[in-house]
C-alpha cells in the first residue's frame, strides 16, 4: 500500500482524557479512533491488525473442530429469562433498548442463551454429538468505568466457542485440547512466555476454571504465580487455598496481569434451563454438558501493545503485523523513486505485505512515523543506499541495522519471522 | 467439511411466521436461524456465503481504492445533532439505549456523521484528497414491519463507502466508477441480468441518485423499465417525469424489483453540518463535497434466493456457494467409502471446496438435501458407480447429468464456472 494514500495521518498527541498506554499509542498511530470512554472504531492499520489476530484465533479454532457462527446482538427477553439473567438487578452491564411496540430487547454480552436455544433445533442423536460452534462477533458491556483504551470497552469483538457433548469425559477431554490450543494463540501473539493458565473458580460444575493471564503493568487483575509449575492462580484462588494447586508451592510471585482469555465448565446450567437434551443410545434423554471458551481479539491488540511497545511506538510480532515490510524512499531523485518504486513491485509480487512510504516529506518525519507504527521491517533507500547497491535493514524489535544487497534483500524480507 | 460433523439439520418445515421465500429456504437448509422478526443468525453454511458475497464486495471495493475501516454501533448524540438527525421524529427507526449515568446513546443505522467526525482528524491538505473509505458492518434500524426475511432486517451488515472528494467534477468522475463496480458485483453474484441502474430523486445536491433494483416478484418496489436504455425509475421519477430520463422513451415496463444497492450525493451537507473542509493550493477553506455508496451483503444473499431457487431448493453461483461440489456417498461398503474419501482428499488437495455427505442416511435424504443446499456441483458415489469406473456429476443449475470418468472428474470440477 502507498502510504500518500492511506487517508490516517499520524499525531503529535492522543486525546487528553486517553489515559491508557494501549489507546494513546493507537490513536496517535491512527490506527483506531475514540468515539467515546470504552468505544473505538478501528482505521484501516487497526483493522488489519484486528483481522489478522482473528485469523490466527479462527485458525486455532478450526484445528480444534469449530464451526463458525454469527449470531446477534438484539435478543429477546425469554431465554434470558429462563436462566435468570434478564433481570438487571441479576446482571448489571446490560444495554437494553426498544422495538417500536415497547417490546424490550437487550444487547448480547454473551451468547449462551442464545445458541443453547438454537441448538435445540439441530441436536436429535447421540450421534450428533459433540459440536464446537464459534463466533467472533461484536458484545456489548455497559462498564460503569471503562479506562482500559481497547482492553476494556463497551462495544468489543469477541471470539466466543461453545462445546456440547455427551457426558463429562467428552467434555474434560476437549476442555484439555482447548489449553493447548490458546497457548499456540498466545504464543502466536508473541505473548506465550509471559502468559499463564490461572486457577479461578469454577462455578457449581467444577472446583476451577481457568483464566489466561498476561504479566503487565497495566493488567486490572493480580495473579500469584507458581515459578515451578509455570502456573497461576487468582485472587480469589489465592484466598481459599495455600499455594500452588498443582505442587503446593507456597512461595507464589504476585504480578499484575491482563485476562487475556478464560475457558469455563458450564455443566448442565443452560442444558437444565432452556431443556437441551439428547436420546442416548439406549433412547433415553440425557442432559448435555457445555463449556465455553474466550478471547477478545481486541483486548489481545491492546496487551500487545501494552507489553511490546518502547519509547519510539508499537512493536508488532510479525504474524499479526499490519505489513511486513515499510519501504521508506527518502528523497525526491527520480532514480530514487524508480528504484523504490521497483522494490514495492518486487515485494508485492512475492506476496510481501509491504506498506510503502512514497511521500514527500522529511527523513526524520518518515522514520518517526515507521518507528511508532512498528512494521517489522524497515528498508530505507536513498541516494546513498542505491550508491552503495545495498539497503538499509532495520528490524523494529531490536533496532538492530543491516546492509543488504540489493539481489538478497527479497528473500531476506521473505524469511523473517 | 464431512457433512456428519456440520452441526446443523435440514428440516421439513420453516417456522409458521415466516412469510418470506427466502428466510423459508434458508431456515429449512439450516443456514440461518430466526431470532425474531428481521433478526437472523448465520450458522456454518449461511456464514460461508455471506462471506464470499462480502469478499466479492471488498475485491470490488478495493479496486476503487476503497480503504476497509470498522466503525462503533454505540453512537453519541453530539453529531448527530448537528446533521439534524438524532430526534427520533426526524428518523424514526432509531434504537436507542442508555450508559449507566444515563447518557442516550443511539445504535448507528448509517455511518455519515460519525465518518466525517474521524476524517476531522486526518485531511490537513488538499493533496490528501480524495479518500474512499468503506466497512463491513452491523447496522440497526427500528423497522415497523419486517415481514421479508434476511431482505429487512433490524439488524442486518452493510457495506457502506463513503467518498471525499475536492470538488464536483473529482466527485462525479468516482460516482461514475462506482457503477460500473455495482455492476460487476452483482453480474459475480449472477444478478447482472435482471438488475437495472434506476434512476431515483437526488436531494438538494443532484438530480438524481441511483439505486441497483433487481426485479423480483419478492420485491417492495415498483420500478419501470426502459428496455432501449436498459435502465429504469423509480417511483418518485415517474411521478415527476415522462419516459426515460436518457431517451424519452415513454413505454416503460413496470415490475416489483428489490433493491440491492444504492449510491447517494451528498454534496456539502455533512461537510458542512461538521465543518469538514481542507485548505487548497492557496490556503482557502474549502468544503469536502461527499458521495455515500451502499449494499447489503444479507439483502443480496436473500435476493439471490428469491431469484434463482426453484421448487428443490436454492441454487448458488459458483462464486458465492457455500461448497463448489458436493460428494454424495451412496451405501456403506467399505469400497464405496474408501473411494469417497479418496476422492474427498483429492478434491481438498486441489483446493476445491467440497462438503462430503458422509452421513449413513436413506439415497433419498441425501440428494433432497443435496437440492436445497444448492451446491453448483453434486458428485454421486455409489458400488454402481464404481464398478463403472465413472461418477455421477449433477449441476445443480440446470439438473443436467453427465458420468465422467474418475481420472478426470477433478479437472472437470475445477474447471467449472
């Protein structure tokens, strides 16, 4: 992409009442925009960014055996209802609006209700069992303080999987799988070394479930890690039992951490509710057994941030960067336009995702803009560059500065990871 | 996919309350599932073609140049003030909901206000004109009735681009791109035959805008048609003037057509209601003159529907269709299943998109099912088949029948458009 014609500029400062590091970054980037506290839209940076991380999740999902949905966010009183979540007083983050016969209608915070209610339709045969449906698609939470950037909002993606299955078993066993695959999502995000399974209560259905915690400054929650077992557990763990659950360790490290994701045992609570059931072999109705499972994607983005960024800006890993590469043309020549204009067509015949800075404006300027962006790559070419035969390679994670043929800087670029 | 894991059943009946051809087919084929009236989910199969209709939007959209943003729903009163249009007896099909100090928020039916908003922010210079931003993205709209399925939804996705634009002539040289890539998007959905460019009142900036009608008996318009220009109007022009506004042709074809897209000046109304201007080449204010270009991926989905299904089932293009083939397995014995799968991991090796009826259910079941799905291509696998040496390739389109040998079944089927 030109950068001339991406219509973002960056700027000097966020907005005054931004106070998290997450959006302040973002926004001076123009990678997002504050529509209000707890509201962002995402510009055409963020929205790359966005999509990429929900490739990775939905491709995690995929391995695991999901099926993608996407429900609404308008839902009726009823089903809520049944499970006794309608009522304000019961949960207190609802927005609610109106139809234009008065009928009441809420916004989805999350979709239980909803899709045990719809699987009442599809589920006629132990047979059919179990399903991994999953969605990633947009709640809504009214926080009473939302001061996060996009860690926290009101209106939010989020990537929601629900399990059903036969008994227990089938369910503990995909409960298991479903660990695995968030720590290949985390780690993916460049988030795995400082991201653990946290013990957290488990409901009526089981003695845990399990958050996954990412270590940070700017994290809401405090965890109490176990060094030995690369665990965790949180406060409300730490409270009810000493030490560690897996080897009693009581010597636990407390840290500020960010929920990065949570996965739960809901049992027979909804199945009991709105009567999802199924024949078991012998014909006779068994209740089935569900779990669900979280990420928001744009709460990811914003941990990212949080835990990569240094002085200059943003450092993005490179499987979720918004391009792989910024080309940076420093001068007006002729021969160095050509010559960085051949380079862009190069990259993008090779599938390189490259972000190309044609603009006229200052060296200092552009290279601001390329460090707080944080495009893995760099490949400055100027007079002198081109003099040389040689780029100039700058990988944002580590500042480290290489010369690169002009033949070899392709395949360089294609390599890195 | 292997048909026995998709999670959703197809059923004989749709709900009672379901009046619309469209949303009858794609609740009995389990692609969608009605939450209320005018409010749908997707599930695996409808997901997948909504998917490929907003991909054959985005390719077109991008050619244009356009830039893919992701705006909020939560939307705040001050813009909209300023446009005239937050009081809900100037737009009536407004939902609106409440933060927890009480503050209304509306849930955006339309993204003008809070587009030009953000574009405050990053047009600095008359040479960062023009722009084309565009989304993907949940709308709401408190409709009265909505009695016509996924075609009016309360809550539904559209793809709306906004332009900006220096000046009349930069403005109208885009809008008449824009048709041209209306058109091709709904000749890749298989509606460029019955779809005419229809001329429609203007507002105070233009003569006319335009909508995309495609004629249907399931359409909520009258349009009349100019079989000489291949163009119509609506019904606010034909009130206004005699014949075809391009050749004064007065003998128009009146027909119920739907409508699938539209695109809007909007001059200076929202340029100026925010103040959005840009400085030209001699520092002078100027005003950003506007253009708004609409579809909706859900409309488009139900209109192919209602357009090409017949008595059997729906009937997708091979761009837009949730499989490009579909293997029926007829009979259990193990060579049959062997050679079902041989050929399931061929067609996947070569990515061709197939969903494999794997299910030990009645031939009957299969091939009904097989109809309303409307997969392009159905491929039939059974001993007699296999003795011959030869599958069964059914095209959903015309119900022609041809053997093609197994050698070269692959080949036809990715060759086929």
């Amino acid at each position: 992409m030109y950068q001339s014609k991406l219509f973002t500029k960056t700027r000097k400062e966020a907005p005054k009442d931004e106070v998290s590091k997450n959006a302040q970054l973002l926004i001076k980037a123009g990678f997002i925009n504050k529509e209000m506290a707890g509201v962002y839209s995402y510009l055409p940076l963020g929205l790359r960014v966005l999509n990429k991380i929900n490739n990775v999740i939905r491709d995690e999902m995929n391995k695991l055996g999901g099926q993608e949905v996407f429900l609404t966010c308008l839902q009726e009183k009823e089903n809520w209802s049944k499970t006794n979540r309608w009522d304000d007083a019961v949960v207190d983050n609802w927005f609610k609006t109106k139809l234009k016969n008065d009928t009441e209608l809420g916004l989805a915070f999350t979709h239980e209700e909803a899709l045990t209610a719809i699987m009442k339709n599809h589920i006629r045969s132990y047979k059919d069992l179990p399903f991994y449906p999953y969605q990633i698609q947009t709640k809504f939470r009214n926080e009473a303080r939302a001061k996060s950037g996009i860690m926290r909002c009101r209106e939010f993606l989020m990537k929601d999987l629900y399990s059903f299955s036969r008994d227990i078993k089938e369910h503990e066993t995909f409960y298991e799988r479903s660990k695995q695959a968030y720590k290949n999502i985390f780690s993916r995000f460049g988030l795995g070394e400082r991201t653990f399974i946290t013990y957290a209560t488990g409901g009526s259905f089981s003695k845990y479930s399990h958050e996954f915690q990412t270590v940070s400054e700017a994290g809401e929650d405090l965890i109490y890690i176990c060094d030995k077992c690369k665990i965790a557990v949180n406060k409300e763990i730490i409270s009810e039992q000493n030490g560690c659950p897996e080897c009693s360790n009581d010597k636990l490290r407390e840290e500020k951490a960010i929920e990065v994701g949570n996965i739960f045992n809901l049992g027979t609570k909804f199945s009991d509710a709105l009567d999802l059931t199924y024949p078991d072999i012998d014909g006779k109705k068994q209740k089935v057994i569900m779990g669900s499972y979280g990420i928001g994607p744009g709460r990811a983005m914003g941990t990212i941030v949080e835990v990569m960024s240094d002085e200059k800006g943003m450092v993005w890993p490179v499987e979720i960067a918004p391009f792989k590469a910024h080309i940076v043309q420093v001068g007006e020549k002729e021969e160095v336009k050509k010559s960085a204009e051949a380079l862009y067509e190069e990259f993008t015949k090779n599938g390189i995702e490259v972000l190309f800075d044609d603009r006229d404006a200052r060296p200092g300027d552009k290279f601001a803009d390329s460090d707080l962006f944080g495009i893995p790559l760099r490949i400055v070419l100027s007079e002198k560059t081109l003099m040389a035969g040689e780029y100039e390679v700058k990988e944002r994670v580590n500042g480290k500065i290489s010369m690169i043929k002009e033949a070899e800087v392709c395949a360089f670029v294609k390599k890195y990871k």
